[in-house]
C-alpha cells in the first residue's frame, strides 16, 4: 500500500475524520455528525484539508452575536423600569 492510501486507511478508522471521497459520498451523515457529535474533519490525500462544525458552533468560536447578551441584559433586575425609546421620528417612504 502506497503511504497515502496507508494514512487514508487510518484516518477512516479515526472517530470525526473522514477521507474527502467518503465525506462526499455521505455528506448528510458528515452534517448530521457534526451537529450532534462535533466537529468533523475532512482529510485529502491523509491530510487534514477542512473541519465540519455546527453554525452553533461556528457561531460560538467565531464569537458572533446571538442575543443571548441582550435577553440575560433585559431579565437584569437593574433593567426593571429601565424606559427604550426612539429619538425622532422615523419616515417610511412608500414605493
């Protein structure tokens, strides 16, 4: 066996590691994977090329906003009584 095809052979048997050829034959099952067990990486040539995650996850590790800062901010006791309005007026034009 060729040294690729030896590390291909590993990789397959590795938990979340998937050879491209088998990532793109079951790429639903990658997806699903990725959702409920992790992150699932994608090998080429026996090299770790790409990562699968969640958008949970993508979205943690990429520290983008949920509004989950702004819920937990609103449950605040300190915001009880706290008034929000709008400054000005808005103008909505029709089309």
């Amino acid at each position: 066996m060729t040294r690729i095809r030896e590390s291909a052979a590993k990789v397959k048997n590795t938990p979340g590691q998937w050879a491209l050829q088998d990532a793109k034959a079951r790429f639903s099952e990658v997806v699903r994977k990725a959702k409920t067990e992790g992150p699932q990486q994608i090998t080429v040539h026996g090299r770790e090329e790409v990562v699968v995650v969640s958008v949970e996850e993508y979205r943690r590790a990429k520290g983008q906003p949920t509004g989950e800062v702004l819920v937990k901010a609103m449950q605040d006791p300190r915001a009880r009584g706290l008034r929000i309005g709008r400054k000005g007026r808005v103008r909505r034009f029709a089309v």
